[in-house]
C-alpha cells in the first residue's frame, strides 16, 4: 500500500475522504444508516476497497494496452492513462452512487467541517 510522502495523500485517505464529502452531500439517509461513531472506520474501509480496486483495474488496463517492446515513455503514459481509467471505475462503481431525489443540484463540498 502507498505511503505518504511529502504533499502526497495516501491514496486510500484520499478515496475515504472523497467518498465522505459524496455522500455527506447526495447520500445523506444512506449516510445516516451508518452510527456516527462508525463512519471513521466504514470511509476508511470503503477508501481501502477502492484503492485496491483501482490497482487491480490499472494493472488490468495496462495489460491489455502494452506491447512488450514499448519505449519506457509510452509506457509511463499508458500506466497514467491505465490508473485514470481504473479510478474512473473504482469510484463510479463503489462511492458515486446514484444520488438521492433532492439532492442533484447541491455541490460536494472539498472540505468537512467536525460534527
């Protein structure tokens, strides 16, 4: 698993931490299922999930597009390339859910302020 280096998040955290301002913002009954006192694990446990599944998918996607004899660069951009397209599915499928009636016009907001 990733570590934190520098400005970097672990990608994990950073899965955990956007799946939790989604469904704050268009999930708020789905969130509201969850007792509070478990919502720090359940994030971290859904931004696990989806950090493992980007990884499988990008190492997926980048099997299917390489060609052995490849120059490294092409390669580089095909691996960036591979990881969009998995996070792309990692999140669709596990975090942005199909938003709830009376919320489509909210915006997530990039931060979360304590309850």
């Amino acid at each position: 698993m990733s570590q934190q280096t520098g400005n970097e998040v672990e990608p994990r955290m950073a899965y955990a931490s956007t799946a939790l301002r989604y469904w704050t913002t268009y999930l708020p009954s789905r969130l509201g299922t969850i007792p509070v006192n478990e919502r720090q694990a359940f994030f971290e446990d859904l931004g696990r999930q989806v950090a493992e599944m980007v990884d499988y998918l990008a190492a997926d996607n980048l099997r299917a597009s390489s060609r052995p004899h490849d120059p490294p660069e092409l390669t580089r951009r095909r691996a960036t390339m591979a990881r969009m397209r998995a996070e792309d599915e990692a999140l669709a499928e596990l975090v942005y859910l199909p938003k709830e009636k009376g919320t489509r016009g909210r915006e997530t907001p990039t931060t979360l302020t304590a309850e």
